[in-house]
C-alpha cells in the first residue's frame, strides 16, 4: 500500500471549480456596477496622471521658463469623464470645476475632448465650466507645473456628493491583463488534463549515469527538446485564445470608454513607465558624478 500525503492535488475539477467561481463572481461585480449605473444617472469621473518630467536638473541648477525661474517643469493631465446614463449640465454645479493650489500651476489648457462637449476653461482663474457633458463625452487638461511630485487638487461642487467620483483610469491595462490571464488559466488546464492521462514514470537511478552509458547524454538532450516542442504545442490554443480574448475585451471596452478616456488612460500608464525610468537615469548620473575626483 502506498501512503498519500495530505496535501490535495491539484486536479482538472479543481481548476474547473475555482474557474467557475471567478466567473461567478464576475457576474456578481457586473451586476453591482450595472446597478449603481441604473441608481447614479449622472457620474462625473475624475482622474490625473503622475506629474511627467519635462525636464531634468541635477544639485541646485535652476532653469528659466516662461519668466519664471524654477527647478522641476512637469506635465500632468486631469480628465473630467460623464461615465452616467445622462447628459451632466451647468445647472448640476454649484460652482465651476477649479484647480487649486494654482502657485505650483504655470499653464492650463485643454488637450483632448468630445467634439461635441460643451466646456469653457478659464485659464487666469484655473476654471473648467461644464456646460454640457453627454454620456460618455469626455474632457482632457494638461497642466504644466513647477514641481515634480504635484498633486492636482481639484474643487468639485456639484448638487448632489455622489455625483462626482475619482477613478483609477486605466482601462487600456485591462485587455493584456486579461490576455495574461487567459494565457495561464488554459495553460493550467491543458498540464493538469496530461498530468491526469499520462501515468508517471517509476523509479530513476539517483546516480550519474554518462560516465558508464554515453547514450544517455544523447537521451537526455531529445528529453529536453521534446519538453520544448511540447510546451510550445500546448502553448498554441492558449496563445490564440489570449488574443482572441484580448481583442474582445478591447472590443467591449471600446462601447463603454469614449476615445478621450481611453487615450487619457494610455497616457497615465505611460506616466508611471516615464518616472521610472527617469529615476533610475539619475541613479545612473548620480553615480557617476561621485565617480568624477573634484579638481
């Protein structure tokens, strides 16, 4: 008799199992969201990016810009997104949308929107007038600022709290995420289904065996370009239907994110990889300037 640890194996009903309760509880997320939209008709969504360098100084250089003598120049940009079931209106505000903190703001201006949306910046008093905004009509601003780490602080009084709302605002990261996922999810399916048909192998030789059998080099080599051919085939229908899932998704997203978001949203993801890396050039340069002897 063979003893069985306790540890459970992971089987073709488990996967199956926990795929079926992923997608239970997708259905619970989209019913919630379809409720809320049928509950708040009027959603003003509000996302910015993180500020993006315009430019880099090093120790204590100062750099003159439009007159104004500073440091750090960034650009960060603000959408204001109708993501409700009916048009937003200039009699739904108490008072116009406003950027405060207006010192660290050099320039405001309008980037991106709706053809059809109607909006009046006032670009002296930091100002958005909304006066019409249909659902899915979108408004992007660019900001230029004099600090590196500036946070938008944006003043929206509107009749009712729940009428405005800040959002994370990166909708082009769900399509590859999702093709990631379907990738892995398949690909785990198909291993667990050959684990479960092919019988595993008996006892090997703990010892090294090339030194008495030279042909078990060559043995081992076809293993392992076999092992390769048979990973690339079971990764071929996962493959296709990662793309496959992909383009739906971008496909359904394209119904529910209007142009504007959806461009804004590659923006702040492009936002995040630009600091990065910005970073890690100053960690370069700041390295080699301690390398340079001082005269």
């Amino acid at each position: 008799m063979h003893a069985t640890s306790g540890v459970g194996i992971m089987t073709l009903d488990t996967y199956l199992g926990l795929f079926g309760a992923a997608t239970g509880l997708l259905g619970l997320f989209l019913a919630y969201y379809f409720y809320k939209k049928s509950v708040r008709t009027k959603v003003l969504a509000i996302a910015y990016t993180d500020p993006i360098p315009r430019m880099v100084t090093f120790g204590k250089q100062e750099v003159v810009y439009e007159g104004v003598l500073m440091r750090a120049l960034s650009t960060v940009y603000l959408l204001l997104w109708n993501r409700g079931t009916a048009p937003i209106e200039a009699s739904d505000f108490l008072s116009p949308v406003s950027i405060t903190a207006s010192k660290q703001v050099l320039n405001l201006r309008v980037h991106d929107k709706d053809a059809a949306a109607d909006v009046t910046l006032n670009e002296d008093a930091r100002t958005l007038t909304i006066s019409l905004l249909r659902p899915g009509e979108a408004v992007t601003l660019i900001a230029e600022v004099t600090s590196e780490n500036y946070t938008p602080d944006i003043k929206v009084e509107m009749k009712s709290a729940d009428m405005s709302t800040f959002i994370a605002g990166i909708h082009s990261v769900y399509p590859p995420l999702v093709a990631v996922l379907t990738f892995f999810i398949l690909f785990s399916v198909e291993f667990a289904v050959l684990k479960d048909i092919i019988p595993e192998p008996g006892p090997t030789p703990t010892y090294f065996p090339f030194k008495e059998d030279p042909g078990a080099l060559v043995f081992v080599a076809t293993a392992l370009l076999g092992m390769f051919v048979g990973v690339a085939a079971l990764s071929i229908v996962p493959a296709i239907c990662s793309f496959i899932a992909q383009k739906l998704t971008k496909a359904v997203l394209a119904r529910t994110v209007t142009p504007v978001a959806w461009r804004f949203s590659k923006l702040k993801v492009s936002a995040v990889t630009m600091r990065t890396r910005l970073k890690q050039f100053r960690k370069f340069i700041d390295a080699e300037y301690k390398k340079i002897e001082p005269n």
